[in-house]
C-alpha cells in the first residue's frame, strides 16, 4: 500500500498529515510512505526527518498522487489533486463534509473512499483519533496568547510598590474543548475570567476551572444533542444569551469566541450594538 502526504497549500497552513514519528510506525507495518518535498517544514520536520523514518521524499507532486492508494491530507486537496488520484483511493482528513458537501462531488465522481476525521465519534474506542478536540486545544491554548499579546495591560493582578494593578478580565464564548482550554489558560495567566454556553451542564466544567458562568434561563430547552454538542437555538433564546454576553462584554478586555454548531454557521453571540 502506498500512502502519500502532500505539502499543505493553504494559505497560513503550517500543519502537516504525517509527522516522522507516525511515518517511522506505519513503514514498521509494511505499507510505503510518500511525502512531498518540503511537507513538513512548517511544522519543524525536513526532509531528512522524513527519510530517516523511512518514507520516500520526492518533489513531484503529479507522480505522488497518481501512486497514492491512501492520501492523508490536513484540509480537503483541490479538485485538480482529487482527479489526479487513482479511482477507489481512500481520502483522510478534515474534509468538512458537513459545511461544504458540495466540494465532495469531485470525490464521489472519482469514486473515491473518504473519512473525515471530524465525524469521528466522540467515544472511549476513538479517543487516540479525536482529531478534533486535539485541534480545538490547540485553538483555546493560542486565542489566549494572542490576546494578552494584543492588549495594553498585564493578565495577572500585581502588587507593587507604585500600587496595585487589577487582572485583566476576559469573556470566553462557548464552553466546549476550545472554550475550556481558554479558561485554563487565561486562569494560569492570573486573568478574571467569565464564560458562556447554552448549555448549563458545561457550568460544572466552567466553574472547576475557576471561571464565572453566565448562565441564561432558557425555559428548559433542549441545548445539546446526544454527542454533546450544542444545537441551533431559537432567535428568542440566542437574543437573551446575547443580552448578558453584552453586559459582561463591555468590561472585558478579551473576549474569545470558540461557540461552533456541527454543520452549521456559527451562532451570533456578539452584534455591532454592543
């Protein structure tokens, strides 16, 4: 079996599908791995990293995906790479089938067998592939970061002997693996923290991380579906959530969105009017 990796085309894509230590195991089960040159660079790997696992490194991308019996990719390839791959190759990546199934026809037509890791059930078995709270993790870690590098002040409360300089305060919108690791960091960092979701069983995580929760009376409404996810709410519902988020916003220093809907558009938390 062949298995490919191509360099990310994005722009701003630093990530890559393979890194040389999973290359070094997958040649440990027989299979053939093929990376294009220069795959990894973004992410700190080089080519020699790529051959010393034991992986085939070759600048010609055409020739890597006519070979390809599996592609891995990070985002959905092109439709040009898709039609240069053999009929009933397997296809994995975040390939967003729920946001942009229309982009998966090249795939369907070229007959090709697609998993995308974001569907992956969020269950004991699959832990090792959840592809996506790993991701998410990431996202929360890094919102923080950029944002105390953004503002004109410190996170943590200081005590000094020109006077006391209060935290900074941030607003975290939604509560799920991004929202939460936001909380932990910005709480490392010494910053006040609010957070918000529409779902008030989140509350408990909320709070253990020593964080507020705005918590809205939505008339016991269904929030969340059987995977834990949040479901679309009613316009009456999101416009007493955006109500409160105003009121903490117009004091925060920080705010971080992470709130998402499988499938769906992100909902509007936050409007021009406040």
């Amino acid at each position: 079996m062949n298995v490919v990796v191509l360099r990310e085309t994005q722009p701003g894509e630093t990530r890559v599908a393979l890194v040389p230590e999973s290359v070094h195991k997958i040649v440990a089960l027989k299979a053939t791995v093929k990376v294009e040159s220069g795959a990894g660079l973004g992410a700190a790997r080089t080519d020699d990293d790529y051959r010393e696992a034991g992986a085939q490194v070759t600048p010609d991308r055409s020739s890597l995906l006519g070979s390809a019996d599996l592609l891995v990719v990070v985002n959905k390839p092109s439709e040009q790479d898709i039609h240069q791959l053999p009929k009933g190759a397997v296809l994995i990546g975040f390939l967003r089938p729920l946001d942009e199934p229309a982009a998966l026809t090249h795939a369907v037509a070229q007959h090709l067998t697609t998993f995308a890791v974001e569907l992956i059930p969020r269950i004991t078995r699959a832990q090792a592939m959840d592809a996506l709270s790993s991701m998410a993790t990431v996202v929360g870690y890094k919102a923080v970061l950029l944002g105390a590098l953004h503002i004109p002040r410190m996170f943590p409360l200081l005590m000094t002997a020109a006077g006391t300089v209060p935290p900074a305060r941030v607003l975290v919108l939604g509560a799920g693996v991004a929202g939460l690791q936001a909380i932990a960091t910005a709480r490392r960092l010494g910053a006040v923290v609010d957070a918000y979701d529409v779902r008030a069983a989140a509350g408990e995580q909320v709070r253990s991380l020593g964080a507020n929760f705005l918590e809205v009376d939505l008339g016991g409404l269904k929030t969340e579906d059987a995977g834990g996810y949040a479901v679309e709410l009613s316009e009456e519902a999101m416009e007493r959530g955006r109500a409160l988020i105003a009121e903490h916003a117009t004091t925060a220093d920080v705010v971080i969105t992470t709130a998402q809907v499988p499938g769906r558009r992100a909902p509007l938390l936050l409007t021009n009017g406040w």
